[in-house]
C-alpha cells in the first residue's frame, strides 16, 4: 500500500486550531490507514490504496472543508518524491549555511511562465527562490518575519496556491520515507 505525505495549508494558523488528533481522526474516516502526523502544522503521513495523488487531494480537501468549516489546501507527494525533493540541491551548499531560512513550498503543478515570471520578480538581496517540478525552494538571508515575502506574496503575485516548510522539517519527513 503506497504511503503518502500531506502538506496543508491553514493548519493552525490565521486563527484556525485543529488538534493532531483531530486532524489523525478526519483522515482516518476517509479511510485511509496508519494515520500519522508530523509537529502541529499540517503534515500527516498515511497510506492508502489510491494509486492516484490528485484524486486523493481533492478528496481530502472536500472532507475537510466540510468537516471544519474552511479551505485546506493540500499538496500531496509519495515517499519517493519526498525523498528526491529533499535531496535536491536548489543552492550551493554555503549559501543555505549562510541563509537564516530556508524553506520549501509545495505546488499542485509546475509553474506556467506569467507565474515563473512573476516569482522571479520577487527576488531581492534578501530573497532568493528556485524552482524544481511542483517545489519552489525559498532562500532567505534574514529571518522570514524580517523578509517581506511571504506565503500571501507568493499567491498574490503568482495567482497559484502554497504551502512553506522548513527545510529541515522536509528533510526529517524524507528521513522517515526513506526507511
């Protein structure tokens, strides 16, 4: 049974609260098995016998809306997806020591060209961003709360939905999928 990874967006921020539990319990009553998640920001692990990621999207994002009350975006990727976007190198290695931040954003589908134009017309001295596939990695010399790009900037200038996780998050996660 294939295990996938899904990233939400609007889990607990913007005055929205699900407990993990909660959250392991919505997933499960889809009927997808040995439910797990990831810290309390919208990760869970789980399999399920779908051999279709875009189905099993759209499928939980329409129990979820139903089930809370609002909009959950969700990007799912397999354990071998996982695995390779973790290990993409979307920057020099020195540049990621030096950064304060580096995150990686989840799209539904690789940028068209207004969009990739449009992210390349985000890039300052302090950001940097490079796409690969469905991923856009965001690169940031100073903290992000001192950046002014943001996961609205990105979908305001885009007009494409995002979720960000840091770096080292996916790559713990890619950890897991690799056993």
């Amino acid at each position: 049974m294939p295990r996938y990874y899904a990233f939400l967006r609007a889990i607990n921020v913007g005055g929205h609260t699900v407990t993990m539990a909660r959250l392991r319990e919505l997933f499960e009553g889809l009927g997808l098995d040995d439910v797990g998640t990831f810290i309390a920001s919208g990760n869970v692990i789980f399999d399920s016998n779908s051999k279709n990621p875009v189905t099993l999207e759209k499928k939980i994002e329409a129990h979820l809306e139903d089930s809370l009350g609002y909009e959950v975006k969700t990007f799912i990727r397999t354990a071998p997806e996982l695995v390779a976007l973790a290990a993409h190198k979307a920057f020099p290695d020195a540049r990621v020591q030096a950064a304060r931040a580096f995150c990686v954003g989840f799209l539904t589908q690789p940028l068209d060209a207004a969009a990739k134009k449009a992210l390349d017309g985000l890039k300052t001295g302090i950001d940097d961003f490079h796409l690969n596939g469905r991923e856009v990695y965001w690169l940031c010399k100073v903290g992000q709360s001192e950046s002014k790009f943001s996961n609205m900037v990105f979908e305001k200038t885009t007009k494409v939905r995002v979720t960000f996780r840091g770096a080292n998050t996916v790559a713990k996660l890619a950890a897991k999928a690799a056993l």
